[in-house]
C-alpha cells in the first residue's frame, strides 16, 4: 500500500472543513487534503430540488430547498454574516407575514391566531443553506477534497499522525499528515475513530459526552408552485401537539417555488420503527389540515432523519437534548495528541456551539491555533 504524505489533514467536509480549507488557502497554505465520507460534501446542510431530490451540494442553483439549517442572524453572528458577504452570496428575512396556526389535538380543527415575528428576525441565504457550500467549494482548489473517503483510524507516529481512510468500496489508504482538523462533531470521533494511542481518558469522555445538536430530529419539506396559504393571509407557520410535525414555517424561494418544512416532533426511536413514506404520507395529511386540499398535492417532497444517518448521530443521540450542550475542549493540553489533533466542528465553538455560525468559529480558531502552534510554515504565495 502506498503512503501520501501531505501537512495537514482535515477530516469532514461541512461547513466547518470546508472554512477550515479555504482559511488555509487565503494564507497560502497549500499542502492540504480534506476527507469527506459521504459522496457529497455539506455533512449537516443538506438540500433537495424543487421535485424533491437529491442535488449535488458542490453545484449552486436558487430553487434549492433545506433538509438541514435554514437559519443565522446576523446581528448576532457577525463571523458568518462576514462569511456570507465574502462569497457573495444574498441573505433575506424569513417570511412571517400573516396569522399562525395552532393545532392543539388532531380531533380539533386549528386555531388561527396572530402571526409574531422573531426578534432578532431569522435570515436565510437565496439558493439556502447549501449555496454557503457551494461557494466555498467552488473557491478551493480541486485536488484538496475528496468525497467518499473515511477516516477510520489515526495512529501518532513520531513525526506524523497516519490516517487509516477506507475509499467507498472500503479499500484503504494510508496518509501521513503533521496536523490533523478534525471537522466532524466531537461525540462521532470519539465514537467511530479509532486513536492510536487512545485519546486522553477525561478529552475522550468530554467528547463522547457532548450531544450533537439536531442529530436526533428529522425535517420534511414539501415544495408547491405558489404560497397558496398566504393568499387566506397564513404565513404558513403552524405549531401541533398533534404531530408528526411540532413545528412549521414557511421556506418559499423569492423567484423561484414555495415551500413549506416541519421538524418532526416523533421521537426518533419511534421513527424507526415507521417507513420514510409512511412518515410523509402523515406529514402530508397534517400539511391538509392545516392548509387545506392543495397542500396534500406538493410537486415534490423529502425527509431527511438525521437521527438515522450514521455520518452525524451515534446511539446516544437518539434522544433530543433541547439545549447546546457547553463546548468541551477542542485539544489534548498535553500528552502525545498535544498540538496534532484540533477539534473544529461546529460543537467545539465555545460561543455558538451547533450552530452555522459555530462551525465557521471553531474552524477559524482551528487554523490560527495550527498556525500559532507550527512555526515550521513556510508560506506560499496566497491565492
Ligand atoms: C435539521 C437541522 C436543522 C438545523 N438548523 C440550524 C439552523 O437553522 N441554524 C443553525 O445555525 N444551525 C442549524 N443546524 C446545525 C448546523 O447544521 C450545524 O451546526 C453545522 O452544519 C455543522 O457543521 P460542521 O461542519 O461542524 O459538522 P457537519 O455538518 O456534521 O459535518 C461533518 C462532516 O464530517 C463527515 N464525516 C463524519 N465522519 C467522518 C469520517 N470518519 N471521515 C470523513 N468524514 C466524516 C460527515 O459526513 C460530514 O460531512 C441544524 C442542523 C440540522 C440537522
């Protein structure tokens, strides 16, 4: 088996690899590789087509529809506002005009009351969430990231950390790196990686300990020609204790479809029990009494259960956790993994833990403290 050998190795491509990739290559450091598992790159942004289907993440386009974040606020945010101006990319408020539906019990019809409006207002990016990935992708260069590929294990040598990473047909590679960013979050590395020596036993159990936010919830989203339910004066927000959906809101695309999405409120041990059609075909008959005929006829529609993918949620995420736990350390502070291994995903930020504008924090800081932490850079020119 061959060896590659590059400076550093990010592992996960979400938002926050992906910061991590282009902050290395704006400072001229171009000696590097970033492992994606799954075939695309976002991790937990995630979107669908107007008929419901999969997109490829790296691509831009307007009508595209959130399976994952749909949300930032900027005036508390300013990092990723500042991120969102960098590429370019447009922001816009959520749409809360109207009155709000409130469904106390499937027996009684839903109460319409009047609408509020969320202050700080919450933005959205036109092309969603996934046009934030598209651009970062879009700007770094091609060789650095590589989809399907898993980073299994990390072994310490005495001058590097070897990355065991296994291709989507599970043959393996082995990389040599000086540095390791570790852009997944905390619980799944110290769950599914193998560390060789294993990780300090108090940074292991912190990791482990901390939940990963939303990986037990799954979002539906259907997608209509028009926002049928604004012409009655709803802004297709809705709240029910009737279920599946606890919580909708309306995601229509400025120029392009309308939509609506609800998180669903089943547990997640009980989904499993329960097909995905089965599942929509509940949320499509909620959507109907709530809005009416036309919203039990969408032009497409999708669920992600984040719960079940093994790529963001572990055993102990099946049960919803309703606050950001505290960030845990991101780096052993001594011992043999000191200075080679720096957690950047979106939970290790101290001030927004889980969230988008966590991801962009923990992986800005990653890159200054590599920087800070290897005087042995030699600086290219910078892009
Ligand atoms: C339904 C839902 C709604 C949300 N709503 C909001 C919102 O409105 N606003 C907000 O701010 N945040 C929201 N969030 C949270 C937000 O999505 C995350 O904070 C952010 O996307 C995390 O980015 P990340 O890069 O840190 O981690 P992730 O997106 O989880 O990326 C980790 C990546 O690592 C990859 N990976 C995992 N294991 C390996 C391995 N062994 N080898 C290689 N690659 C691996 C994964 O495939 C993934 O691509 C929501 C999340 C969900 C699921």
């Amino acid at each position: 088996m061959t060896t590659q050998h590059t400076r550093i190795a990010i592992v996960g491509g979400g938002l926050a690899g992906l910061v991590a990739a282009w902050k290395l290559q704006q400072q001229g450091v171009r000696d590097v590789v970033l492992f994606e598992a799954r075939a695309n790159v976002g991790g937990r942004i995630l979107s669908v087509d107007s008929r419901g289907s999969s997109v490829d993440m790296a691509l831009p386009a307007l009508d595209r529809f959130d399976l994952g974040p749909s949300w930032f606020w900027p005036s508390m945010q300013p990092q990723l506002d500042r991120l969102v101006a960098e590429l370019g990319l447009e922001r816009f408020e959520q749409f809360e005009d109207g009155d709000l539906l409130v469904e106390h019990s499937a027996e009684q019809s839903p109460q319409r009351v009047r609408g509020y409006v969320n202050n700080p207002t919450s933005m959205r990016l036109a092309g969603g969430t996934g046009a934030l990935v598209a651009a970062l992708h879009a700007r770094l260069d091609a060789a650095v990231v590589r989809t399907g590929q898993t980073v299994r294990q990390l072994r310490l040598g005495s001058t590097h950390v070897e990355l065991t990473v296994d291709d989507a047909a599970g043959d393996p590679t082995i990389w040599h790196d000086e540095q390791v960013l570790l852009a997944v979050p905390p619980r799944l590395a110290a769950t599914r990686m193998q560390f060789d020596p294993p990780l300090p036993p108090h940074l292991a159990r912190r990791w482990q300990g901390t939940p990963t936010w939303m990986a037990p919830h799954a979002k539906y989203v259907a997608v209509y020609d028009t926002p049928f339910w604004r012409e009655k004066g709803l802004s297709g927000g809705a709240r029910s204790g009737a279920g599946p959906m606890g919580e909708i809101h309306d995601v229509s695309i400025p120029g392009g479809h309308a939509a609506l999405f609800g998180f669903v409120g089943v547990p997640a041990r009980v989904r499993r029990q329960v097909s995905d059609e089965v599942l929509r075909t509940h949320c499509r008959a909620q959507l109907v009494r709530l809005f009416g005929k036309r919203a039990g006829a969408p032009m497409g529609d999708a669920l992600k259960d984040w719960a079940a993918d093994p790529l963001t949620a572990t055993d102990d995420d099946q049960d919803a956790s309703d606050h950001h736990a505290a960030a845990p350390p991101c780096s052993a502070d001594a011992g043999e993994w000191h200075g080679r291994l720096i957690g950047i995903g979106s939970e290790w930020s101290v001030q927004f833990p889980g969230y988008l504008a966590g991801a962009v924090d923990a992986a800005e800081r990653g890159v200054q403290q590599i920087r800070t932490s290897n005087d042995r850079w030699t600086k290219e020119p910078a892009a």
